[in-house]
C-alpha cells in the first residue's frame, strides 16, 4: 500500500510517499523560520507557512518518488494533537486530494506516528520490525509520555508531563542562555563543551511514572540569575548540568518501567529523542534493546505518518476522525 502523508500539526510542513508502512519513498520536510525571531511559535503564522508551502511540498514529495497522485493508494493526514489552525491546513488540504484523486483518507494520531517512525527505513534493505511489546518515551516539544505499547495501535499510558514538556524545558532554557530556538539542537551542543557536574540540579521526586519539569527549568531560572550577578554565566555548563538533570529523569523512569513490565523492545520517538545524551543514558540503564529513529525522522515528518496510516488500515479498517483535535491522546 503506498501513502501520501501531511504533516503540519506545529511548525514543520512534510509530506511523504511511504510504501507499506515502512519504506520511505521520499520525505521532504520544510521547517519555517519565522519563528526564530519570536523564540517560540506563533500558532497564526505557522499556519499560514503551512499553507504556503503545502503544494510546493507535495508535488516536490511525488516527483522525487516518481509518480503522480493516481498512483498512490490512500492520502493521510495529521488530526492531533497539535496547534489547531496547524492541523485544520494540513487535515483540509490531504481531504481535498483524496477527494479529487477518489482516494480514501486516513487521519492520524501525531503521537502514534513518532512511535511508528522506528517502522521505517530507506534504500533497499529492510530494518529489522522492533518486537514488542515495547515501552514507548515519547519526547518533543509539546509532549512527554511514557506507553506500553501492548500490540500494534494498542497502547497502555503508563505516565506524562504534569506540566512542561521536556522539550518546551529545552527551549526556555535556551531562551534563558540565550542560545536561540529551538532550542534542544543549541542546548545539547552547548552541553558539549560543559561540565554536567558543575551545578546540582533538583529532580521532582513523584511517584509512578509521571514527569515534571517546571521545578527543573525555575532552578535553572535561578541559577542564571544569581549567576548574572556575580559576572558571566558559564553557559556550557549550565547547559551540561540541565541536560545531565532532564536526561536521568527520563531515563530512569523509562528504565523502570521497562523492568516491570513483560516487554521485548523500548522504544524512543519525538525530537529530543536526536538527543544523544538521552539516548545513552537510557541504553546504560536498561536490559533490553533499543530502538530510536535516526534523528531526521525524531523530529516531526510526514514519513511518520505515512507509517501509522498504514497501520490504521491494516489494524483498524479506514477509519476517518469526523474532525481534528488538538489535545487528542494516544492512549
């Protein structure tokens, strides 16, 4: 079954050709820039760059496949979660190609195409499939779960973010060093050349799986402050210790939750998946393997998607969300 998937639920325009839920027949993603003068998104101009690049996209994502839209099988798009005028352009946009092609149309979860990106794989020779039952840690910008994924689209929530998203705690804390956005990518190369032992930073002790980061990114508020007034802020090493801090904390409860649980695989997926450190520091804790996409397809694409939509019509017939929902949840 070969897709052609839409992915414009923040501020990353992709759309892609997927074969059968695995092979990447070609992915092209567009990240705006209007955002890196405001520090954060803008939900109004992000949907207007969405839809100003949507048709360039798409017809660049079926040349490099080499095809036309009546070659593919079914459209897909992302429904949630995610800003609303966001996915309303993309959802809106994949409709109206199925409806034009007489295709049917495929709306898909966000969160579950970050973990069906460990599916995919380019060129000509497969990956491997991960078994499962896997644990899932979903990290990015706007979410931080942790799931037990019990078969394919059956998904148990084990624990989430109270609060900040790890990788919102990432970007305020480059907004704080005054790295630029986004900031996960500028944190983790500043942490580089930092010392991740300099500063102690607290961990919220909550029980069961639950994340919160808010106490982590007001100390390190505090800390940048007192700092600035007794001179320069040694931002690699601030950068080192917040990394060090955020890193144990969701490594250790991914590390927990994959010995207590029957499980095969853990799984990574979401942009501060690419971060290194997170991916060391969960493999050095854990028993089991793990699978973590590489890090153009941790961040939002419309590959990802094109995976879960097969999914969603092999596991649950065509089934089409009547409307898009920007808080939809995976489990």
């Amino acid at each position: 079954m070969r897709i052609l998937a839409i992915e414009t639920s923040c501020d990353e325009t992709g759309v892609a050709v997927v074969d059968d839920g695995r092979h990447i027949i070609s992915n092209i993603v567009a990240s705006q820039l209007a955002h890196q003068d405001t520090g954060g998104i803008v939900p109004e101009v992000a949907a207007r760059e969405h839809l100003r690049a949507l048709d360039g996209i798409t017809q660049q994502a079926l040349n490099e496949a080499g095809i036309e839209l009546r070659a593919v099988d079914a459209v897909a798009a992302t429904v949630g979660p995610g800003l609303v005028g966001c996915l309303l352009v993309g959802a809106n946009y994949g409709r109206g190609l199925a409806l034009a092609a007489g295709l049917p149309f495929i709306g898909v979860n966000h969160l579950e195409g970050h973990v069906y990106a460990n599916w995919l794989y380019e060129g000509d020779s497969p990956t491997p499939e991960p078994e499962i039952p896997a644990v899932v840690l979903i990290v990015s910008g706007a979410h931080s779960d942790l799931v037990l994924m019990e078969g394919h689209r059956r998904f148990r929530p084990l624990g989430r973010t109270i609060d900040d998203a790890a990788g919102e705690a990432f970007d305020k804390v480059a907004r704080l060093l005054g790295l630029g956005f986004p900031g996960g990518p500028l944190v983790e190369r500043a942490a580089r050349e930092g010392d991740p032992n300099a500063f102690p930073l607290p961990r919220a002790a909550l029980s069961g799986y639950d994340f919160s980061f808010s106490g982590l990114k007001t100390a390190v508020l505090r800390l940048v402050r007192s700092l600035e007034t007794k001179g320069e802020v040694p931002v690699a090493d601030v950068a080192a210790s917040f990394q060090k801090a955020i890193t144990e904390i969701l490594a250790e409860k991914t590390a927990r939750a994959a010995a207590e649980h029957a499980v095969e695989t853990v799984l990574l997926g979401g942009g501060v998946a690419a971060n290194l450190a997170l991916r060391a520091e969960i493999q050095k804790r854990i028993g089991h393997p793990l699978r973590v996409p590489p890090p153009r397809l941790c961040t939002d694409n419309g590959a990802m998607i094109g995976a879960a939509a097969f999914f969603v019509m092999r596991d649950r017939g065509t089934e089409v969300p009547v409307s898009v929902r920007s808080d939809m949840k995976l489990a």
